[in-house]
C-alpha cells in the first residue's frame, strides 16, 4: 500500500460531539464518516480493521464446526408473525415493497435460520452450528458515541439445533469456549457474566462485558470469587435480618403529611428496611403491586424476566387512586386481593413491619407479611447495590462501567416449535430440536479495541487486528538514497508477507509521524538521510515507544521479530 494512493482522510481537530475516546479517534484518524446519526461509512483503513476481526471471529467459528451461511437482512414480515414477534419489539425496522407488502430489515436472524432448519430431517443431522456475517438493522431511540451504538452494524450470529438439553449445554459450552479465545485474539479483556435475556426468552444467557468507562452497562463483580453479573440480573447475599413476631394484627397509624419511606423513617422511628414500599405498576394493561422492602429499589428488568411481561410502565396517579383508593405515599398490599401482587423475596418472612394502609395519610404498623399479604408470585427484584456481600463468597461487591461485546444464550425450543421443525428421532418419533443463540458486533468489537487501545496521540492497534502492520516513513522525499532504502525495505517487507504500507506522500516529516501514530500502526521503520550516513534506519514501536537504530540491512528482520513479539504479548 502507497500512502499517497490511499483515502486516510486524517483531521487535526477532534470532531465535534464525540464523546466516547473510540468514537473520536476512529472519526479523526479516518476510518470512519457518519452519514447520519448511527450510520457510518468505513473508509479503507476500517474496512483492513474490519475484515481482520471477521478472520479471526470466522476461524473460531470455523474450528468448533460452524458452517458459514448468508440470509437477507430484508424479510418478508408474515415470518415475525409467525413467531410471535412482529409489532412487539420496538427496535424493528419495517417497510413497504412496491406492492404493498410488509417488509422487515432484521435486527436478528433466530426466525430465518428456523426457516432453513425445517429441511433438517433426522436426529442424524443433529447438532447444527451455523453462522453468517450480516447487517442487522436497530431503530435505537438515541443512536450515539460512534460505533458502539448504532442502527445498522455487522453481526456474526450463530445458531445451535440439538436434540436435548445435554445438546444444548454442550454446543453452549463450545460457544462460550470459542468466544473467550475470539476475544483473547481481539485484545479485548471480556468477562462472561450473567445476563438477562431481554426479549428472547430462554434460559441460561452469558454476555461478554469490556470493563470501560465508556460503556452503558453496570456489571456487579466480586474481586475474590469469579462471580460477575449484569446488573439486571446481579444478585447479593443479604444478611438475615430477626424480626420481632410484632403484633396479632396491624395497627393504624396517623401519619399526617408523610409521603415518601425517609419522612416515615424520621418522623415515627421506622427504618427504611422495615418498611414495605408498594409500587404499581401497569404490565400489560393490568395494574399490579410490587413490594420492595423499603431500602431497596426495584430493578426493572428482573420484573420483566420474572412476569414475562414486555409491557410495563409506571400507574399514572389517578390509575392508582382508582385501584387502591389512595395516592402514592400511603399504598399498601394488606387486604388487596382484586389486585396481583408480586414481592421481593427479601421480604419473604418479615414481620412487624409498616406499609401504607391505602388511606392518605395513615399507615400500618405490625404487618406480618406472610400474614397480612396475598402475595402471588415471590420473585428476585431489587437492584444490588455496590458493596453489598456477594452472593457465593460475602465479599463486597463492585459496580464497574462495562460494553457488552458479546452475547450468548440457550434459546430453546420457542422457534423450532412455531416453525414446526422436527427431526425423526431414532425410534422414528418425531423430535423439536432445541436451539442456541450467540452474537457478537463486529463493528462494536473494532470500537471497543480502540476504547482499550489507545493514548493522547490517537489510536495503538494490536498486531492482529491493524489497519497496517508497519509503514514504512522516507523522511527526505527528495533524497535519492533515502527514497531508494525505503523502497527497499518496503518491498522486502511485503516480500516477507507483512501487511506494510509506505508513506511516499511529499510531507514533512512531522505530518507523517503524526498520521502513523493517530492511526495506531504498531511498528514504523524512519528512513533519514542522517542515520543513513551511518547505514541506519529507526524502527519504533507505537504502543510502547520504544526506538532503536539498526542497520538497514537487519531492518526487515528487527521488523518481523517485532510484530511476532506484539501478537505474542
Ligand atoms: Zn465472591
């Protein structure tokens, strides 16, 4: 590659509005140009960025067994209808064709590989992995910070058919192992945590977190165990708090002007964890009470994992007044019984506790939960807090910033049952196979290694994964002999199969030191007519600094050692 022949559309100033490090140094160092907000336009050097994070991600693929498909991104919409989805997920792209049918771009593909596995016909054929590489199209409210959110990106999605359950843990497994080493070639320190799986339904669900403070998501980790969760799945170790039996029954309590737990706290010596805060909530058009010991805060996630309700909002003030009679600050579950109530299990047990009696105003004290509540379902709802115990070991636990890079879960049977696939067994009867689902975002994976890879100077991509491996810099365009070694060096190193580029473009010396280190090339061989007297060039090495003069004709080698040394570290 000729530098002067490529388009590096390098900038001097960081663009406007670009918060995330990824999102401003992958615009300034041109390999990226937004057309609009969440869709961007890879220039040459992505496009090498790009393609090598797919090599890697397709040989692990390739090594576990998987086979390479493509489907369409557009789908015809009776498809979604078929497996429950269309018009339920927000996130979808849809479209009219000129006839007036109903389009989809997917966000996803579990539907249409279901389609393809219909023509699987025997427990023979079982397990399946299969991949692609596809554009995935996501109507996200608020599209930003480069490449890591956006409306339409790369995935590579894989799907797993088996036969059972034993199946699934084992296609799961060669999953989460070929994903740990996808990132370890990617220099991307992920850990596998718990996660929720969102709409999909499905069971056991892992995603693989970046620690980065540019990330959206909070992670809960335990610094002494390997325990690590999603926030909307993270669970801690309470300490068992001793009740009092209290009284035979709830008393009233006059509680004029109190509104919220701390007023009832500090005005009647009633802490905030014996108390019961009463939330209601529409899920799915039905009003619903939430019980959360008063300290605790409701995690919202989890009440949709726990319901398998899509739906849910907050009441409005007057849809509680209608429900319990009351307004927010004096609600309560004692005595509701037209209402479904769904509690905490950190209240399981409790006893001699306060709640609001549905009447402004007045509050009961002396509730015995088990007692005084119709609780319907008992589920996992609060939101951890940082420093509570972990769960398997008691050691605080910490909330870190995090970007999931990747995701991976059992999906179950959900579409193989609704497209009808089936396989005879070996006794003839007819099998649903159960399916696999696992994800990673190709363009999100080159934002997340520049978030890690990078410093004052611009980008400082790993070996694997650069735009180059070395460019090559005659500092004196005009000096014969310096022209001439550059050129040399240049053609022996594509000789040796290094991916290497030269800067022949007629600048300053500073113009071009300054690009090779905004665009991270790990290693820069300087070609100066002062070395040169001495038979010299300057190799370098952009993560670490590190420079050292070698004879021109040991150039090549130093180079080749070095690269081997970077991937190897
Ligand atoms: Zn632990």
């Amino acid at each position: 590659m000729r530098w002067s022949q490529l388009h590096i559309p390098t900038l001097r100033e960081d663009p406007a509005e670009a918060e995330a490090a990824s999102h401003r140094l992958l615009v300034r160092a041109g390999f990226i140009r937004q057309l609009m907000a969440g869709h961007y336009s890879m220039l040459p050097l992505g496009i090498k960025v790009r393609t090598k994070i797919i090599a890697i991600i397709r040989e692990e693929m390739n090594a576990i067994g998987a086979q390479e498909f493509l489907l369409p991104c557009m789908h015809p919409a009776e498809i979604w209808e078929r497996s429950g989805r269309l018009g339920h997920v927000d996130v979808m792209f849809r479209l009219k064709d000129r006839k007036g049918a109903d389009m989809v771009l997917g966000f996803t593909h579990e539907e249409i590989f279901t389609t393809v596995a219909e023509e699987l016909s025997s427990y023979r054929e079982l397990p399946q992995f299969w991949y692609h590489f596809q554009t995935k199209f996501r109507d996200e409210p608020r599209p930003k910070s480069g490449l890591l959110r956006v409306r339409e990106f790369t995935m590579k999605d894989s799907y797993s058919f088996d036969l059972d359950e034993a199946g699934l843990d084992k296609s799961f497994d060669a999953h989460r192992a070929a994903y740990e080493r996808i990132f370890a070639r990617l220099g991307i320190p992920a850990i596998a945590v718990e996660a929720s799986n969102g709409t999909m339904g499905g069971k056991d669900s892992l995603e693989f977190m970046c620690p980065s403070e540019a990330g959206e998501d909070l992670v809960a980790t335990c610094s002494n165990c390997d325990y690590a969760a999603n926030l909307e799945r993270a669970t801690s170790a309470l300490p068992a708090v001793g009740d009092e039996p209290g009284p035979a029954a709830p008393a009233r309590l006059e509680t004029p002007g109190v509104r919220t737990i701390e007023d009832l706290a500090a005005g009647y010596g009633l802490a905030a964890d014996r108390q019961i805060k009463t939330l209601v909530q529409v899920m799915n058009g039905q009003p619903t009470l939430v019980l959360l010991r008063g300290d605790h805060q409701l995690q919202d996630q989890k009440l949709i994992d726990a319901t398998g309700v899509s739906e849910i909002r907050p009441a409005h003030p007057d849809e509680i007044q209608a429900a319990l009679g009351a307004l927010p600050g004096s609600l309560g579950a004692v005595g509701v019984t037209d209402l479904p109530v769904i509690a905490d299990l950190a209240l399981r047990g409790r006893r001699d506790m306060a709640t609001g009696a549905n009447t402004d105003d007045v509050h009961l004290t002396g509730v015995d939960v088990d007692r005084d509540i119709e609780v319907g379902t008992w589920a996992d709802l609060r939101e951890v807090t940082a420093g509570e115990p972990c769960p398997r070991c008691g050691t605080p636990l910490q909330l870190i910033r995090a970007i999931e890079c990747g995701h991976i879960f059992k999906l179950g049977r959900r579409f193989t049952t609704a497209f009808g696939v089936t396989v005879l067994g070996p006794d003839g009867s007819p099998i649903v196979p159960i399916m696999g689902s696992y994800g990673i975002g190709v363009e999100r994976a080159m934002a997340v290694i520049a978030e890690m890879y990078h410093d004052d100077a611009g980008l400082a991509w790993p070996v694997q994964v650069a735009p180059a491996e070395v460019t090559v810099i005659p500092l004196s365009p005009r000096d014969n002999a310096v022209v001439t070694t550059a050129e040399s060096i240049y053609a022996d190193l594509r000789a040796a199969r290094t991916d290497v580029v030269i800067d022949d473009r007629d600048e300053r010396p500073g113009v071009k030191f300054k690009d090779a280190e905004l665009t991270g090339i790990p290693v820069r061989v300087a070609v100066g007519s002062r070395d040169l007297v001495d038979g010299l060039v300057e190799v370098a090495r952009r993560s670490t600094g590190e420079k050292e003069r070698v004879p021109v004709d040991q150039a090549v080698k130093r180079v080749t050692e070095m690269l081997a040394a970077a991937e190897r570290s």
